[in-house]
C-alpha cells in the first residue's frame, strides 16, 4: 500500500481569477485593450467597444483551454523567452548561436 503524501498538492496551485493566474490575465486584458485602440485609431468609435470586448473574450477563452491542458503555460509562454535573450556584455553559446569567443 502506498503511504500518502505529505505535500499538500492543493496549495502548490497558482491563485487565479476568472480561471486564468494573473499574468495570463494581464496577457488577455493587453489583447483586449489592443482590439480597443486600433479602431480608436482608426477613428471607428462604433468598432470600439466590440472589439475590445471581443478581445478580451476571445483571448480570455484562448487562455482557459490552454491553461487547463497544461497548468505551465503561463510559464511556457512568459518565462522561457527570457531564457534565450542575450545579456549585455555576456557571450553565451545559446544567444550567439554557438559561436564561442
């Protein structure tokens, strides 16, 4: 018989709202604000509101499904770019495509 666990998985959770943890919230809140300015641009204050309102949505419901396969995306998708970026100043054999000086 297997002895149970002494870490509690319910706390290891990220806090989120509205099903998404708060950077990927911020991430769908951006696409909305996005889909809002560029018809203001465009000086089509009729589009305005929809779209944004379709942004949010849209991007909102993109998250969830992505979230729920996978609870690390929001790491995947924020955290791992900053992997790859070269440092100033730093060579690295990852940044500079292999070529060590």
């Amino acid at each position: 018989m297997k002895a149970a666990s002494l870490v509690q998985t319910h706390i290891q959770h990220e806090m989120t709202i509205a099903g998404l943890p708060l950077r990927l919230l911020f991430v769908s809140a951006t696409f909305g604000v996005s889909a809002l300015v560029i018809p203001l641009i465009a000086r089509s204050l009729a589009l305005a509101i929809p779209c944004g309102a379709i942004g949010i949505v849209g991007s909102w419901l993109f998250l969830v499904r992505r979230y729920r396969n996978d609870p690390f995306f929001d790491k995947q998708l924020l955290l791992a770019p900053r992997f790859w970026v070269k440092r100033k100043g730093k060579l690295s054999v990852l940044s500079a495509g292999g070529q060590s000086k």
